[in-house]
C-alpha cells in the first residue's frame, strides 16, 4: 500500500466495484465509501485487491482483509458482498480498528468489536500505512471472527470435566462460553471471590500459574498463561 503511495505512476488503473449481492459466499474484493469521500486515488490502491483476495482464500481464521484510507473510503475482501450490497455510507475513519492503530503508529491487535454486518464478535490485526514523506494514509488490517479463535481454544482435548476461557489485560472476558455479545462480557478483576480476583490480576499482568478457586460454586484448579501476541492470558 505505501508503494502504490509513493510511485503511483508505476501502477495501472484497477477499479474496485460496490458490493454486488451477486457475488455472496465468493472471495472478492469491493468498495465502499463516505459521503465525504475522496475516489480519486482508488484505481491506484485497487491494486491491492489480488492480495487481499489471497489473504482470505489461503489463511483460515481470516474473514476479511482491508484497507482503510484518510480519504474516507475503504476495499475490502471477505465473501459478505449481500449484507454490504445497497450499503449507502460507510466510512472506515471511526472505526475504532481504524483511529486505535492511527493512534498508536504501529501494528496492533483490537478489542473485541462486533462485526459491522452481523456475523458476531471479532478481533482485527492492524497496521498504519504512511507514504515516503511520513504522512498518514490508512490503516492496513486483517479481521478474525472471535468463535475462530473460541473454536481452537475449545477444540483441544480438555476432557468432558473442563473448558477454557480468556481474558484481556483489563481483566475483560474475551473468550468464554456463551459469549455472543459485547455486553456477556464479564471482569474477573471485579469478582466476589478474592481468590478469583487474585488470580485475574496474574492473569492480566501477563504471569504464568496454577490456582485453586471456585468458579459457579465449584472447586476448580485453574492454570493460565499469557498469550504475548494479542496481550490477553488464557486459563483452563
């Protein structure tokens, strides 16, 4: 994407179409837009599509690959062209994917977000885009459904007598069973139980551990350990 920014005379002219219904359940890259938006960089960044494309269509847990620019618009790559088909206004500014990696200039996992087109909680990995001279462009981001996440957790041989479940560093419930929405969500740092809270905050100041608590009235020995790369701790 910083490429196309700085040489794009080296590109040909790629247009990015508006979602057609047509193409529900294919990979495919399309537009959408601001009411605000400026177009006229769009054939050049249009380019990126054949790799946004790749993106979604070889790497499994990935629902959508993107990216979204200062001049209000964003391309997009996932197989949900009917739920965007008709869309009249989108602009990938506010999201706060989009301001949280602007804000903090560099690659960077987001919280939990629900999806903007139905298909549950997700989590997407992003990275700031800026030309030559420094200056901001977009936001270059991969997108992942939380129950892929949920699903390798619980797909691992705990046994039929345990589960597993995951906070962030804020002591927020990220995975856990039945969470569906933003507001399942729970705060451990915040539990009756002492003992609980006690280990909420290992968890959360990314330690490694055992502890025996009580979780829904019963004893449970619980071990965690951090999950470095998106900065939560997972517990079984």
């Amino acid at each position: 994407a910083a490429d196309i920014y700085d040489r794009p005379d080296s590109y040909a002219d790629n247009r990015v179409l508006a979602p057609d219904a047509a193409n529900e359940g294919k990979v495919v890259t399309q537009l959408l837009w601001a009411d605000d938006a400026d177009l006229s960089d769009m054939p050049k960044t249009g380019n990126l599509s054949t790799l946004l494309d790749a993106t979604v269509a070889e790497h499994n847990g990935v629902f959508c690959a993107q990216l979204g620019t200062e001049n209000g618009y964003i391309i997009v790559s996932d197989t949900g062209s009917e739920a965007k088909a008709g869309l009249t206004s989108f602009d990938p500014r506010v999201r706060s994917w989009y301001t949280n990696a602007k804000d903090k200039g560099a690659l960077t996992w987001s919280d939990l977000v629900e999806d903007g087109y139905g298909r549950g909680l997700g989590i997407v990995c992003t990275n700031p885009v800026y030309d030559n001279s420094g200056s901001f462009r977009g936001v270059a981001g991969v997108s992942l459904l939380l129950s892929e996440l949920s699903d390798t957790i619980s797909n691992e041989d705990l046994g039929s007598t345990s589960y597993a479940f995951a906070i962030d560093s804020s002591g927020q419930t990220v995975i856990m069973p039945d969470l569906k929405t933003l507001s399942d969500r729970v705060n451990l740092l915040e539990a009756k139980d002492p003992a609980v809270r006690e280990m909420a905050q290992k968890m959360a100041d990314g330690e490694t551990g055992v502890a025996q608590i009580t979780l829904y009235g019963k004893e449970v020995y619980a071990a965690y350990a951090p999950l470095t790369a998106i900065n939560w701790s997972i517990c079984t």
